[in-house]
C-alpha cells in the first residue's frame, strides 16, 4: 500500500484535535518520584589527550531510570564561569553526522559547554548499522521497544528515554561550572521526544529548544506515514485487537509530546523535510502549531537541499547560541 506524502498546504495547516490521556500528569508524576530515588552517582573522567588551552573534555557516566547507566561527553570552556550549556539527544539507530566539527566545537568557540549523551542501549557503534534482515534471522535489526514487550509500561523504552533526559538536566545542575538556569536541548527524530518531556518539565533550567526531524510526535499521523524502522517496529509492537494491545496502544499515549505542547516556555527551532520519509512533515507541522511559545521552522523542501544535514546543524547550533547567550 502506498505511503501517503502530504504537500506543504496540508502539513501547514495541521492541527491536533487532542485530549490529554486522564492519567497523564498522575503517571508522570509517579515515574519522575520514583526517579529520585534512584542515586545519581556522577562520574566525569577527564580525557587527557582531548584537552586543549581553550576547554576540557570528559567522558561522563550517571546512573538513570531502570538502575542503568548512561554515559557520554561533556565538553566546557576553560578560563569561564558558570557557562550555559546545550544537551544534544541523537536519533533511534542514527547518530548526529560529525557531532564534534558540528556541534561541539562551534558551543565550544561561543563559551557554551556541550553534553552528549548516548541514547540507552546504543553504546556499541554497531547499534547505528542498519543490516538487512537475512532468511535465518541473521543480522535482524535492534528492535529496544519489542524487546521489552511484557514489562509494566513505566519500565519501557519510551519512559526511560525521557527520564534519562530529566536526569541529563539534574547532571548538569550538580557542576558548579555550567550555570543551569541557561541549558538548551537539541533532538533529532526520537531524540526530540525526551528533549520536549525535558523542556516542559524543567522549565528553570531549559532556556532553548532545537528540534531537528521530530518523531514520533502526534502518533495517529506518525505511525501511517513513517517509513523509519522505528515506525516499523511500533506498528509491529501494537497491532492486534486483544485487550493488552488495546490497553498498550492507551499507554503510548503517555509519551506522545503534544499533550506537552502548551507547557513548553522556552524559544523553539525546529527543522522539517517535506520529503523525509522517515520523519514526515505533518506530525511536525502539527506539533509546531499547538507551541504557544517564540518559535520559528526550517523547512527542507526536498533531501537534496542538505543532504549531510550540515546546513540543518549549523541553523540549529546558532539558533542556541544566539539564545543561550541572551538568557545568559
């Protein structure tokens, strides 16, 4: 069955008709509670070899949702106090092109620190391959949702994304280097899903939002016109018409950012492609149109335009510096 690819009239005037899940703000509630009880337990090791006059780079780990470990980078300007600083949340498989040339050393020149985190379960490199699924199963792509098929709801994939995200703040707070009243979020695809959550939930700190590709968003529309392995694997994990499905496809809900629209406070960018396959337009149009905040898009009329997504980077890392520095 063809995919349906609406044209730029339709994804401008998209607009959700949505009522917030009854349960919404009480299981969110519950989860973020439940997370602090678990110990943060900061780590940063100071990467020798990578530090230079101007700033200091360290692989960082902290302890999040479901007693796992994340871990990454943060990078902050020497000789400065109190820097603002930008937490970078890549895509589902799919890691930012050259994140260093792109978006840490320009934060860097500007006195902004920079924290990457790698998205749970994507630690190996291998993890960004996308093999094509062989007659004996061999080489079958990651699929981090339907592994956990079974477990309660809080305990799933989606959750702990967005709590990892609220934990990537608190992180940031504990330094005495970064001022954590001037953070800014950037995500790409799913990354913008727990940079949304992490924007509305902590608006004292988050001061600047950069959404690259936004999905999964509005999920009714996103799940008929994503071509991604994501959507895939979604589809997979909740066809049916058993109760559990019924019930599961309720709880999904729960993490669908535009009941968060109206709660977001911060200036947002976002970018689209009108021929993104894997990220379609619309959702995005339609998240976009709920903001009731400073906003503004970038819109990709086809894939040829910035094929590296080099230009795409480049709007979104001025964008934050431009902000950062205002609120700073």
């Amino acid at each position: 069955m063809a995919i349906r690819r609406p044209g730029f009239d339709e994804c401008y005037q998209a607009l959700p008709e949505l009522t917030r899940p009854a349960q919404f703000q009480s299981f969110w509630n519950s989860v973020i509670l439940s997370l602090k009880k678990v110990p943060l337990e900061p780590q940063l090791k100071l990467r020798l070899k990578r530090t230079f006059a101007r700033e200091s780079l360290h692989d960082v780990q902290f302890r999040s949702h479901n007693d796992t470990v994340l871990s990454g980078y943060l990078n902050i300007p020497r000789k400065l106090k109190r820097v603002p600083a930008v937490i970078t949340f890549h895509d589902y498989l799919s890691d930012f092109e050259r994140v260093n040339e792109s978006i840490t050393e320009p934060l860097s020149q500007a006195g902004i620190a920079h924290l990457y985190l790698k998205m749970r379960g994507h630690e190996n490199p291998a993890v960004f391959a996308r093999p094509t699924r062989s007659k004996d199963g061999a080489g079958a792509p990651t699929t981090f949702f339907l592994d956990q098929q079974g477990q309660p709801f809080e305990r799933s994939f989606g959750v702990a994304i967005i709590l990892d995200a609220l934990r990537g703040v608190d992180f940031l707070r504990l330094n005495r280097n970064i001022n954590h009243t001037a953070i800014g979020l950037m995500g790409r695809g799913l990354g913008c899903v727990p940079a949304l959550f992490a924007a509305a939930f902590k608006p004292e700190s988050v001061r600047a939002l950069g959404l690259e590709r936004p999905g999964p968003v509005w999920h009714e529309e996103w799940l008929q016109l994503s071509q991604s392995p994501l959507a895939r694997e979604w589809n997979e994990w909740m066809k049916g018409r058993s109760a559990q499905k019924k019930e599961l496809r309720e709880k999904m809900r729960q993490i669908d950012p535009v009941y968060l629209s109206q709660e977001i406070s911060c200036p947002v960018l976002m970018s689209t492609g009108l021929e993104d396959a894997e990220h379609p337009a619309l959702p995005g149009f339609g998240l976009f149109n709920l903001l009731r905040t400073e906003k503004a898009m970038q819109i990709f009329t086809d894939e040829a335009q910035d094929p590296d997504h080099k230009k795409e980077h480049q709007q979104q890392v001025e964008f934050l510096i431009e902000t950062l520095r205002t609120k700073d």
